[in-house]
C-alpha cells in the first residue's frame, strides 16, 4: 500500500512559520494518509485527540509536511520530502 504521511509539527507562535522544523517543534505527530490533499486535512483528528488540543492557537500552532510513504506506514524519517 502507498500513500503519504502527515508530519505534523507544533511550535510555538514566537517561532516564525518558516523556521517551524522538526528541530524547532516542541511536538512531532504523524499519520498516514492515502493522498496528498490528506496531510492537508488529516492532521486536525489527531491535534483533537491528542493533549495539545486547547494550546493550539493561544500559545502555539500547527503546520504540516508530506512525505511520500514507501511501505504505507513507515516513518515519514525514511521516506522523500514532498514540500
């Protein structure tokens, strides 16, 4: 199976959106997502789900990078940037 992952990143808002890295995040999630238009969509049930629900948007922010997945549900570490 092939699909995306959604890398999702938290930073703080004093973080500019440009710097927001997974070096700078003070939290990295992932899921898999079957298209591109997912990692765009995907990452608001497991924000909602997750303990950074109630922080996002008074003291920090989401931002999305997605990966094209070799396997379907590796790690995005392993596979290709698709900024």
């Amino acid at each position: 199976m092939t699909g995306f992952q959604a890398i999702i990143l938290v930073c703080l808002n004093s973080v500019p959106s440009d710097r927001c890295t997974e070096e700078t995040a003070t939290d990295i999630l992932s899921k898999h997502v079957e298209t591109e238009l997912g990692c765009a969509s995907g990452w608001q049930e497991v924000i909602g789900r997750s303990a950074q629900a109630y922080e996002i948007g008074s003291d920090s922010y989401v931002r999305t990078i997605c990966r094209r997945s070799r396997d379907g549900g590796s790690s995005g570490r392993e596979a290709e940037d698709g900024r």
